[in-house]
C-alpha cells in the first residue's frame, strides 16, 4: 500500500497541480484585471495557504458544520423559540443584522467568485471558491432564520427589496459595491483583511455572544457557523496581505492606503453594531467601547506591530475611532430615535436601568451628553408627542451616514467637511470619509444618496408615506416607537398565555 | 487623485441641481442642538426670500425643540459653507450667495441646548 | 510594551470542550475566558493545539484541521501540520 500523502503534498496536489500553462492565449487576456491596480506579483507559486485545506476535506467539515446548525434552527421552529428569548424588543436587532448584513453576505459571495476568477494563482483561486461557496452559506443560514421570525415578527417581510431602496441600508449596500467595483487585489484586502481580519470579530463575536445572552439560539447557531468560516477568511486576508507585501516593494504604498481606506469605511459602517450592543440587547455582554478596547486597540494593535516589519502602520484615523468610543453608540442611536418612523425596525428609549448601565460604561460622556436628552424625549412621549424628526437628513457622500458625527474635541458640534470636484460640492462626515473620496471622487460622485433621491422624485413621492410604500414598509406595522408597536402587543400576548399555561 | 480603471472612466455627478425640479438643495444645521441627530437637507427654491426661510422653513424644521422660541433672531450668528455670513432677509437664497448644496448653519449665543448639553 | 497577543476563540459546547481542556494543559500561559455560548483563549506570542493531547482527551483519531467545525475567530498567524494547529505572533 503506497505512503499516505503528507499535509503539504496533499495540498499540492489537489490545489496547485489542479492549473495549467495555457496554450493558445496569452495570461494577460485570460487574467486581464490583474495589472491594473499597479499590484506586481512576481511569482504566485510563492502564495502559501497556511490552512492548506483541500477540496475534500472543505466539503467534509462543511457538511458537518451545516448538519448541526439545521439540527438546532430546526428545534429552534419546533420549540417556539422564539419565546424563550429574553424580550420582543431584541428582535429589532435581528431585524438590522438580518437586512442589513445578509444581503452583504450575498454581495460578498458574488466578490469572491469574481476575484476567483480574476488571480491566476491556483492556490488564491481556490481559497476564493470556498469562501464564495461559504458567503452563499452563510445567507441561506439567515434566509432561514428571517423566514422563522418573519411569521411572528413585523420588518422581514421584503428583505432584499428593502436592501436597494430604504436608506439606511444604502449604508452596507455601498459600502459592498464600492468593493465589489474595485479590482480584485482591492476587493480581496477590503472584504477578507479590513473587514474580516480587522472588524468582522466586532460584529459576530460580542453580538452572537450577546445573542446567546438573550435567549436567540437560531442567531447564536447561524452566527458562530458563519464565523468559523470567518477564521478560515481571516487567515486568507492576513495571506494575502503579506503576499502583495513580499512580492514587490512598490505594493506597500498601495496596500497602506487600501487598508487605510477600508479600515475607515468598515468602521463607519460598524457604527450600526456599536448602537445594537449597547441599546439594542435586554441583557448586554459587554459594551460597544470594551468590545472596541478588546477587538480592535489590543487585537489589531497586535496584528499592525506584526505588520510594521513588512513596512505597514496602524491604519490612517484609527486614534478618531478610539476618541469616538465614548459617543459612537448614543449618538447612532438617537438618529434612529429620530428616524424611527422611516425605519423597519423600533426604536425605543432605555428605561432607567438601562441608562444606569450606560451612566456606568460610558462615565465620561453619557450623564453630561446624552442623558438629558433622553429624558427630555421621554418627557416629551409621556406627554403624547413622541419625537420624531420632521426633515430628512444631510448625507456624508462617501459613508452615506447622516452627518452626525462630532467633534472629539467638543462633542456638541457635528464635524463638517466639505470639497469642490468639477464645480459641485460635495460633504463629508469625517476626514477620513473626505479623503476617500479626493482620491476617487469620479466614484463617488456617482453615490445613489437615499435622501437627495427622495428629492430628485425618484422614490415613489415627497410624502413619506408614499416613501415608506415604495420601500414595502408598512407605516405603522413595521416602523415607530416598540411602545405603541405590534410587536409589542403580540409579545405580551404570547408571554401571557403561555404563563397561563404553566400555571394551569 | 483619480480612480484607477481599465477604460476611460465616465464622470456621471447624481446629485447636481438640474436633477432638482427647479430647486436647489440647501442644507441647514442648528449648532449645539443636537436633539436634532444630524444637519438637514432641503429642496427649496433659489429664489426664497431668506426671511421665508426662517420663518417657514426653520420654524417647520426646529419647532419642537423647546429653545426655539426663545431665540432672538437679531442676534443669530450665521455661517454660509463655513464663512461668518450676514444674510439679506429680502433677497432670496441665490441673492445671498447660498449655491447648489450650501450650508447653512446657525448658532443661538446663550441657548446651549436642553440642560446644556449641546442637545 | 510590544502587544504580542494571540487567541482562539471556540464554541463553548460538547465538541469543544475536549479541545480547550487539551488547549488548557499544553498552554499554561494562556488565560481561558468563559462568555455566553463562547470559550475565549488569550496568550501572549503562541497558542499551540496539539494533535496528541486532542486524541488523548477524545479517545479517538482527532486531525488538526477538524477544529475548524467549533472555531469561532482566531487572532495571529496561522502555522498547521499533522501534528498541531497553532496561532502566534511574527515578533
């Protein structure tokens, strides 16, 4: 019986000998988006995949993988799980993810069977597949979790309809076809390294681990199923970074200012996630700012001191994020307070415990900027006039985020940038939204700004009911305060006959 | 800087004011008053008298909040695109060099929002 | 202070927990942390798997690259071979 084959050859084997020299064409027109970016990649033998997973052994650990998490959403439905998870008013958060995210795993899906396509490396071609073949997971995981809620919760009902039309998922909508519209070396250092390497761990680990916390085992099991894809993606971001950096000195400028860039857009983009942990989940795991201290300053920080060697810094306005980590969550939230009659999902006010928890994690900013506030809101909704923002908001025309970031120095003033590209202004929430576009403002001034849109007459009409029609939200089911929400009442309702029931 | 691209990369700007209708888009934001989450974006006419825009357009706006009023208008500070700028309140907004995508912003010396917040 | 550290993060369930005890035993530098549903593993400069005390904990066969079915996130460079999964640090 022949030797079985080492780790190393089986990889060989099964991935690098699966290519071929062609014959009757040259590279440059089988591959011809490789050259463009300026990327100079010498020899793509070099590529090494510290997994060195071969086909055969993905299909076998994904198989499994998928056999658990349908065991547990299966009992999840079976169970009613949706019951036993701590309060109606987390499912808002599932709404967010599951519309904002789920589509983005989609788009993710799509990226990496393009860039696939596009290196000639065999060894870059096949992680590319398998990480195609697991964003197509990954959606189908949260298709079946939206199809469970969805038939007792309002918000589900149109999730990819809504994903190119309601405006704050413009937000990981542009986010994903500014990736997806780069060439393929751009692609893959945005999506596997700054944001799977660097920030995905912000959105799946403290938020599934939050999830777990509040009873929502479906969100738990497809959550930790896609991350442990994730770590294999991460390991390809990290590779592919220090390949380009290896293989041509004249990447590192390029590569610097990529991962400047999409560190920046990632983090604008977690903005979102920073809100659902510290308002969004009954019971909290851990605050946005120790999730930010633990994930990004000690774990990226170990990962850029690895990086300096290959001449790569920290990226550029990552000190902002880390001065914004007392504010990023309250002043995130309040913007859905203040547009929660235009969102598909409920926005609420913390009660008095929740305000105590955040007094205590945010010592330095809560009580003096944002409690006041609060209390005057809900002042305000107990007298029967519940806030609510008459006037659509100024967009940042690179994040597409209301401009409602401040100043670190005075925390009252909004940060305004503003630049002239051909005549036209154009505005920015950050210096960092603001370089991103000086550098390629022929992108972004093509930017589909959900707001200036409304204007332009191209979203159904100027009323907001007839905006919300043509997002297929339903005005008064699936948007405003959870006080006054369906939700709520069928939550209650549930909650009541099923204490009827134990106690009979 | 320009975009990298294998063709010649067409410049398609979506937002310039002929997309308008005949307005022009004007954004607008009340300093330290950030009970209002984020500055406002507004079609209004180029030839709105600047007077109509406070008394309309803002009251509209900012009507709830319950400094508003309390502001003394003689003595609002404005700024047009960054700039210390001293409106005409009969001539209107294009009169008043506010273009295509100004802004206009406002402070209220003494009014420091709820509590003294900046809210 | 150079930041040097590394971890694994595992789902805290049946599967796993013969992986962290092993994990535990191999890495007396390193500090477990228990979250909801989660098993956090921080140590500065290396984490090792080791294939032998996996099987020992197990008492079956046990490749390295199965740990990937209960992997949550890791943090550092990936060195693999038949006899153990690892993360560590460049510096």
């Amino acid at each position: 019986m022949a030797k079985p084959m080492n780790m190393r050859d089986k990889y060989n084997r099964m991935t690098r000998d699966l290519g071929w020299e062609p014959s009757y064409q040259p590279k440059s027109k089988i591959y011809p988006q490789i050259e463009f970016e300026g990327i100079k990649i010498e020899n793509w033998e070099q590529w090494e995949d510290p997994f060195r997973l071969t086909m055969d052994a993905y299909w076998k650990y994904q198989a499994e993988k998928e056999r658990k998490l349908y065991a547990v959403i299966d009992s999840f439905a079976q169970n009613n799980g949706q019951l036993n998870i701590t309060d109606a008013r987390y499912v808002n958060a599932l709404k967010l993810f599951l519309t904002g995210i789920s589509p983005a795993e989609y788009s993710a899906h799509r990226g990496f069977s393009m860039v696939g396509r596009a290196f000639p490396g065999v060894g870059a071609q096949v992680a590319c597949q398998m990480q195609a073949v697991d964003e197509l997971r990954h959606v189908q995981t949260q298709v079946h979790t939206i199809s469970h809620y969805n038939k007792y919760f309002n918000g589900f009902q149109d999730f990819r309809h809504m994903h190119d039309r309601v405006w704050y998922l413009s937000v990981p909508k542009s986010f994903f076809e500014d990736a997806q519209t780069a060439g393929p070396f751009e692609f893959i250092t945005a999506i596997s390294f700054s944001f799977e390497y660097v920030l995905t761990n912000l959105l799946f680990m403290p938020f599934m681990s939050g999830a777990a916390f509040n009873g929502d085992m479906a969100t738990v099991t497809f959550g930790f199923s896609a991350q442990s894809d994730e770590a294999r993606h991460m390991t390809l971001g990290l590779e592919v970074i220090k390949f380009m950096l290896q293989q041509h000195p004249d990447n590192v400028p390029i590569v610097q200012r990529w991962i400047d860039k999409w560190f920046w857009r990632g983090y604008r983009l977690l903005s979102l996630v920073a809100m659902m942990m510290d308002y969004m989940l009954p019971k909290r795991v851990m605050s946005w700012k120790e999730a930010w201290e633990m994930y990004f300053e000690q774990n990226g920080g170990a990962l850029f001191e690895d990086l300096a060697r290959y001449g790569i810094r920290m990226p550029k306005y990552w000190e902002v994020s880390v001065q914004e980590k007392d504010h990023l969550s309250h002043q995130t939230w309040a913007t859905f307070y203040n547009y929660g009659h235009a969102a598909a999902f409920h926005t609420w006010m913390p009660d008095a415990e929740e305000m105590a928890w955040l007094a205590a994690k945010y010592p330095d900013s809560f009580d003096r900027w944002y409690r006041p506030r609060y209390e005057h809101w809900i002042a305000q909704e107990k007298a029967g006039h519940r806030f609510y923002n008459p006037s659509l908001p100024m967009l940042c025309q690179t994040c597409q985020i209301p401009m409602l970031y401040t100043d670190m120095d005075d925390p009252t003033q909004v940060v305004y940038r503003s630049t002239e590209y051909q005549g036209e202004k154009y505005h920015f929430c950050s210096d960092g939204c603001k370089d991103i576009f000086e550098h390629e403002p022929e992108k972004y001034v093509q930017a589909w700004l959900p707001v200036n849109q409304i204007y332009q007459g191209h979203c159904g009409g100027a009323t907001v009911p007839e905006v919300l029609n043509w997002y297929h939200l339903r005005d008064g089911q699936d948007n405003r305060d959870y006080l006054y929400s369906e939700d709520r009442q069928n939550w209650l309702r549930w909650k009541e006959a099923s204490s009827q029931l134990e106690t009979t | 800087m320009s975009v990298k691209a294998l063709y010649d990369y067409p410049v398609v700007p979506k937002d310039t004011v002929e997309q308008f209708h005949g307005n022009q888009l004007v954004f607008i934001g009340w300093d330290q008053h950030l009970m209002f989450c984020s500055p406002i974006a507004l079609p209004l006419p180029p030839a709105l008298p600047f007077a109509a825009l406070v008394e309309q357009v803002l009251t509209d706006a900012y009507g709830q909040h319950p400094e508003f009023t309390r502001i003394d208008w003689s003595r609002v500070e404005w700024l047009l695109d960054g700039q210390p700028f001293t409106p005409n309140p009969v001539a209107g907004l294009r009169d008043n060099g506010i273009g295509h995508k100004s802004v206009i912003r406002f402070r209220t010396p003494g009014l420091n929002g709820i509590a003294g917040s900046g809210s | 202070m150079a930041n040097n550290m590394v971890y694994l993060a595992l789902q805290n369930n049946e599967d796993a927990r013969p992986i962290i005890e092993a994990i535990a035993e191999d890495n007396p530098h390193a500090t477990i942390n228990h979250y909801p549903a989660m098993v956090k593993i921080d140590a500065p400069g290396r984490l090792t798997v080791k294939r032998a005390s996996v099987e020992e904990k197990l008492g079956r066969d046990w490749d390295p690259q199965e740990i990937q079915i209960n992997l949550i996130s890791i943090s550092g460079n990936v060195v693999e071979s038949e006899e153990e999964f690892a993360v560590e640090r460049l510096s």
